[in-house]
C-alpha cells in the first residue's frame, strides 16, 4: 500500500465517522444550538468525501449552499426565535420513540440490502476532475433542465409562502373559518381608539 | 491539491522551473524515497502562506495605523522601530502573553471553536491568488469558486463565537455579522461570475492570463467598471470594514462579537479580518486590475530592448516584476479601504441591507446579463 | 409606466449625488494626508492654556466668609461650606470647606458670584486619581497652587492656536519673540483710552509699544 492509498483510507474513516457521529449528534443532543453546529460539521465532512472523490466543483458547491445558506439560516432562526419554554411532555413518547427507530432502523436495513446485493463497478468510472463544472453546467441545460426549472419554481414557491407566512398583516379573523385569532404577535391589530363599542 | 508550485522567495522562478521536483531530487539525492519526500514537501507551501499572511497583516496594520494617523493629522506610532514599524509586532506579543479569559457562563468548547472557525477559511483561501504564471500555491480548477465557498463557512464562526460568549452584545454582533456577510456574499459572487464568464474559467491563473493581452488597456476594471464597484463594496462589506463595521459597532455593541474575547482568541479574530482584507484587495487586483501585469507587457518591452522572452535573466525579472505589481496593486487597494475608512460614515442595519439586496444585487445581475449580451455581440472583446 | 420610469431616473440620480459626495469626502481626507500633524507629544510637551481656561478651581481659605453664595449658585450644590455659629461673637466660623471635582462640571458659577473673590479658577487639568474619592479636594489642597506649564523645567511649553503668529499652525519652533495674532485685553483697553483721549489717534500705533507677547499667560 502506498502513502497516497492509505492516506486516502485515512482521510475516508475519519470523514465517515464524522459524517455517522455527527449525524447521530444531530438528530440525539439535547441543545439545539449543538445540533445545528453538528450539522454544519457533517456538510462540511460530506464535503470532504466529495473532495476525496474528486469532485471538487461539488464540493465547493455543497459547502457553499449547505454550510454557507442552509445551516447558516437554520443557526440565525434558532438564534432569533430563542423562546425559552417548556415544551408540553407528549404522552407516550417512548413508544413513540419506539416507532420512529423501528422505521429509521428498517431504512437502514433497506439501504445496506441495496448496497450489499447492487454490483458496484470496481473500479467506478474515472473521476472528469476540472472538466466536471462544464460537464455540470451542459446537463443542468439539456437533459436536466426540465427537474431544474421544476426545482427552481418550486423554490419561488417556497419563498412566496414564506412571505405570506412572516408578512406581519394581523388578522382578527380567521379567513377560512371566520373564528377569532389570536396569532400572539407583538403588534396587536389596530383596534380604533376613538369609535365607541358598546353601540354596534 | 498541491501540483505545481513554486516559491516567491526563490525569485529563481521561470515557467519551466518546477521547485517541487528539485526540491525532492535533492532528497531522493540523499536517500530517501520520492513518497517521504513529497510528504517533506507538502508542509512548505502551507508554511509560506501563514508567513505570507501573517506578513501582509503586520504591514497592513502598520499601514492602517499610520494612515490613519495622517489623515487626522497625528504621528501615529513612532517609538516601537524606526517609524513604528515594529507595532504591529509589539501587539501581538502583548496579545500572545495576555490572561486567556473564558467567561463563566460561556458555552468554552463553542466560544473557542468560534475564532478559528473565522480564521481557518480566510487562511486556506490564499491558496488560490497567483503572483504569477507559476507562483502560487495550487492552481486549483475551481479557483476562484473556492475562495466564494471558504468565505461563506465565516459566518458560522461569527455566530458561535457570538452565541457561545452568552452575552447580548456578543449574540446581536454575530447576527448582525452572519447576516451582512450572507447578504453582500451573493452581489459578490454574481460580480464574480460576470468576470469568469468573460474568461471561461474559474482559474484565476487563467483570469490574470486573459487581462494581459494588451497592458493597462486590457484590464478587467474597463470591461467591467460596474462589477468591479460591486465587487468592492461587497468586499468592504465582508471584511466588516468601516462604513460597514455594523457587527463590531462600537457605541451601539461595544465590540459586537469580540465583546467577550481576550488574548489570542482576541487575536485570532484580528488577524482574521486583516488577513481577509488583504486577501479581498488581492483578489480585486486578481479579477479587476490585471494581476501580476505590468502596465504595459513585459513581452512587448521584452521585444523593444531585443531580449528574448524565455532568456533566464527576463524570466526572473518578470517573476519579480508580477510580484511586486500585485503586491503593489493589493496595497493601493488597502490604501483606499483605510482612507474610505476615515471618509465614510457607518450605515445603519436597514440601510446596510436595503442596499446589499435592493442595490447591489438587482445592480449585479444586470451587470451580469449585460456581459452576456456583449459576449454574444462582441466575443473579441469580451472573452468568446 | 412613466412613473416607473421617473422613479428610475431618481433612483440613478441619488446613486450618482451619493458616489459624487463619497469622492467629494475621499478628495478631503486625502487633502489632510499631505498636512503636517498637529501632535503634541503630551507628557513631554504642554500647551499653555488660555487666560479664562477653566481648570481646578483655587480657593482662599482666609478670604471666606461662609455665606454660602457659591452652594447656592452652583447647579448642583456642591461646595460644602461648614461652619459653626459661634454665640458669643455671633460670627459664622469656618471650620472646614470642599469641593469634589469628581462631580464638578466646572461652570464657574461659585467663582463668578463669591463676594470675596476667594474662589478663582485656575489652569491646571491634569485631575487624574487612582480613587475617585481623592478628587474631593478639601480647603487645604484647594489652597495649592497650580503648577504652572511655563515653569515647568521638565516641560517644553507650546502656544495654542490662539497665541500663534498669524497664519501660523505647527507651535513648534515658533520663535519666542513672535507677538500672537490680535490684541492681548491689556492692548485693547490702552488702545480704548488712547482713543478716549484723542479721538483721532491712530489704533496702529498703539500695537507698537506693546509689550513683548511671549508668554500670553503669567
Ligand atoms: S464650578 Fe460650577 S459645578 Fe463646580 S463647584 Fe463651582 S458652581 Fe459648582
Ligand atoms: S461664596 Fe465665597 S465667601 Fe461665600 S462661602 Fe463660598 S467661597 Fe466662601
């Protein structure tokens, strides 16, 4: 074995086990502060295996959209939300808790079963390297372009409704149902000060 | 990562010249088989970049100091070395050998994680800016992308080291910080993009490559004055310098983030926003001002004193030449951001954002569609 | 439509006056780059402080009636003044008087309204204690008097802006001899009743025999 293969396994077993670890953190820590950081450090370490792969564009664009966007606005809602309350013990957790790790551990049966039985090429196909951002690039615009374009409106879709979900209109009523609401926003709705109640 | 490489010490740099492969020659001279010597090898350019940064950080803030005393007309440091050249050094071993205070109710594994995380990115983004054809540490395919990516792993530095210190300034600072550097990082990047587009790669050894057709002339900044504006602003605006110095602001956050840092995590910090300063200003020479480019091209006064290009003594005169011209460049670009520092008021928090997102980024990626079109209509001159 | 357009059009002009006043600001500060600094090396160089610089203020115990007219005028109160009656001479005796200068804003009201002159206000500033307590001056360190700048054989004194020679701004190595620009009090009151006396008489000439302005403050 040369250096350069076993710096590679190296490399592989310390990002793997970050990646397992990390994750693990993620979903078992206490503090959600912890678990968000733990989530950046298994994209960066994902990103790592992409680089050991080599796949650097990808890479770069995992770090940049996971840790850079996603796990950074994950951090900034958690920071600006900071309620500090006693969430209300859900009844029957531990089967609860039961239930979600039976399908969780049924999930990772399926996959090993997948990973054992598929006939992986060995060795896989030589990685492009530099030549992978065109190679990206031509897909995303030709047979790629129609899951992109869905992608992208599907993003715009998000954004709009997350819009409408923040956009501070309060409202008294209920539009769909016409009950009472009481939204718990700090500006309360403008109630005129001047018109006299009691009458209708 | 490391392929080619070749010092900027040496200066004995031509374009054939491969210092990796002397230099494990030489070892293999000696007895050793080619892997331990490539294994020797790869801890030197990781070395020369933190001397080189670490360098260009006692200039710059030698610089700022000194500048800044001008422009209020003081004398600035004096006593320490001739002209107070050596304050900058005299701070840091004051930072060196202060108390390492963690406060009581602080988070310590997230508070010191914190100003590494912050400085860490910066540092390894050095590896991509060209001091010349060869001179640099990897001529990674995805160059300046990888600068983009590293500057946007910053912010969840910012917010630890904010959220971990368990102190209301600290918290708001590094919200304030991560949410400047995630607005301005994208008016950046299409700025970038606008650039890579007209040099179809993201190599920044390429970049340079394309400016230098013609000298002074073929300079980026003239096919893309409005990019290059963008590009520095958002480059002020991500190494919180002052009319965007809204995470440190001192008579709203006390020293925003920092709030809580003594000592060499105090330090850390320091060193990572002048490390990014200079790192912004190179890459500004790098996208905009032509690299390592001599105003007028060395190969055309080559040609006019009847030298060939590849003789030994011009090959060395040129590495040079690149050198001093993007160091030059870098610090005329550092010059500005001191005396704007000195000019300029700070913005508040809605007025920072409404023109990261309201301003730059509509701006940018007009520019951005603007360059297509001209690459379209005219691929002489923007890069077919 | 035209509206929008309009609205454009603003916008761009705003973003144009805002570059234009950014260069504007930049031409500034790079103007004071190529000025000379104005430093005084503090602790080695003094400036002599103006003739009605209000610093710690001085006081005469002896002159003191305890009327209590400088508590009475100061905004806040603040001089003690404590005495006793004294029933066989039915006279005020000054025991005790003080002023904490960690609270004094330096007005200059006490000075101004004491019927004895024994309050007067003097140049000296440098109030610096490492305990805030020990800035509460009694009657004998208000007593002191202040170090003057001038006689200071360990301070190299400097002239203020207001005392240098017309056109003149760096206080250093300006000639001792060089009279300060405009009239000292004294000259203006010569010259006043020069004037009085005859009504023709040429200002000018009174400047001549002024006496030499060297130090501004005695
Ligand atoms: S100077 Fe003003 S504040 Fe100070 S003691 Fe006199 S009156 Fe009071
Ligand atoms: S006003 Fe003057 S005389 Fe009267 S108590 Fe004060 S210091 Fe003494």
């Amino acid at each position: 074995m040369t250096i350069a293969t076993s710096t590679e396994l190296i490399c592989f077993l310390v990002l793997g086990a970050v990646v397992v670890l990390g994750s693990l953190g993620v979903v078992l820590l206490g503090n959600i502060v912890y678990s968000a950081f733990l989530l950046g450090g298994v994209f960066m370490a994902v990103a790592g295996l992409y680089l050991l792969l080599n796949a650097s564009f990808v890479a770069a664009a995992q770090v940049l959209v996971y840790v850079g966007a996603v796990n950074v606005l994950i951090l900034f809602a958690i920071m600006l939300v900071n309620k500090r309350e006693d969430l209300k013990p859900i009844e029957g957790l531990p089967i609860r808790r039961l239930l979600s790790g039976g399908v969780c551990a049924g999930l990772f049966v399926l996959f090993f079963r997948v990973v054992i039985t598929t006939p992986w090429a060995v060795p896989g196909p030589a990685a492009i390297g530099v030549g992978a951002t065109e190679r990206i690039g031509e897909h995303l615009f030709t047979d790629y372009l129609l899951p992109f374009e869905l992608a992208s409106v599907l993003l715009l879709m998000a954004m709009i409704g997350a819009i409408v979900l923040a956009r501070r209109d309060v409202l008294e009523v209920d539009v769909g149902t016409g009950d009472a609401v009481n939204q718990g926003l700090i500006e309360k709705a403008r109630t005129p000060l001047l018109v006299d109640k009691s009458t209708p | 990562m490391v392929t080619t490489f070749a010092t900027e010490t040496s200066g004995l740099v031509s374009s054939g010249l491969d210092l990796e492969l002397s230099f494990s020659q030489s070892l293999q001279g000696l007895g050793l088989s080619p892997q331990v010597a490539h294994l020797l090898w790869l801890p030197l350019p990781m070395l020369l970049v933190l001397t080189a940064a670490m360098v260009g950080v006692l200039v710059t803030v030698w610089l700022e100091r000194k500048i800044s005393a001008a422009v209020q007309q003081r004398i600035g440091p004096e006593y320490a070395g001739a002209l107070g050249v050596l304050q900058p050094m005299a701070d840091g071993l004051k930072l060196l050998v202060k108390e390492d205070v963690i406060p009581v109710r602080a988070d310590g594994l997230l508070f010191t994680l914190g100003p590494v995380l912050v400085l860490v990115p910066v540092i390894l983004s050095w590896l991509i800016v060209p001091f010349g054809q060869n001179l640099l540490i990897s001529n990674v395919g995805i160059g300046i992308f990888l600068w983009i990516s590293l500057s946007s792993i910053q912010p969840i530095g910012l917010l630890m080291s904010g959220y971990a210190s368990n102190n209301k300034y600290s918290l708001l600072g590094g919200l304030r910080a991560a949410a400047q550097s995630i607005s301005y990082e994208i008016p950046l990047a299409l700025a970038v993009l606008a650039v890579v587009m007209m040099s179809n790669s993201l190599s920044t050894v390429d970049i340079v490559a394309q400016q230098n057709g013609a000298g002074l002339l073929s300079w980026n900044v003239w096919r893309q004055p409005v990019g290059f504006l963008i590009f520095w602003i958002c480059a002020l605006a991500e190494c919180e310098r002052l009319p965007f110095d809204l995470p440190e602001a001192e008579e709203e956050l006390v020293a925003g983030y920092q709030t809580e840092y003594a000592g060499m995590k105090f330090a850390l910090f320091y060193l990572g926003s002048y490390i990014n300063l200079v790192l912004s200003s190179l890459l500004v020479a790098v996208l905009y001002l032509g690299g390592w480019g001599f105003p007028i091209p060395v190969e055309w006064l080559a040609g006019w004193l009847g030298q060939s290009v590849d003789a030994p003594l011009v090959q060395v005169i040129t590495g040079s030449v690149g050198i001093v011209m993007t160091v030059l460049k870098a610090y005329l670009l550092v010059f500005l951001a001191i005396l704007l520092r000195w000019t300029t008021p700070r913005v508040r928090i809605d007025q920072l954002l409404d023109l990261g997102w309201k301003f730059l980024l509509p701006i940018a990626l007009g520019n951005l569609l603007i360059t297509a079109a001209l690459k379209l209509a005219f691929p002489v001159a923007f890069g077919g | 439509m035209f509206g929008f357009l309009k609205k454009v059009a603003d916008y761009t002009r705003d973003a144009a006056d805002a570059a234009n006043y950014l260069i504007q600001g930049l031409a500034v500060t790079f103007d004071h780059l190529r000025r000379r600094p104005i430093t005084v090396q503090y602790p080695y160089e003094k400036l002599i402080p103006s003739e009605r610089y209000r610093g710690r203020i001085h006081y005469e115990f002896d002159k003191c009636i305890a009327c209590e007219v400088c508590v009475r005028v100061c905004p806040i109160n603040l001089p003690v003044v404590d005495w006793v009656m004294n029933k066989e001479t039915k006279k005020k005796e000054l025991r005790n008087y003080s002023i904490d200068f960690g609270v004094c804003i330096f007005c200059g009201n006490c000075v101004e309204y004491c019927p004895t002159n024994c309050l007067s206000m003097t140049e000296e500033y440098e109030l610096a204690a490492y305990d805030r307590h020990s800035l509460n001056y009694d009657n004998v360190a208000l007593g002191r008097l202040p170090t003057s700048v001038t006689t200071d054989p360990s301070v190299q004194p400097l002239r203020e802006l207001a005392y240098l020679p017309k056109g003149v701004m760096d206080p250093h190595d300006v000639p001792a001899n060089q009279p300060r620009a405009g009239q000292l009090p004294a000259e203006v009151l010569k010259s006043l009743s020069l004037q009085q006396d005859s009504p023709q008489g040429d200002k000018r000439e009174s400047l001549q025999d002024a006496p030499d302005q060297d130090q501004p403050k005695g």
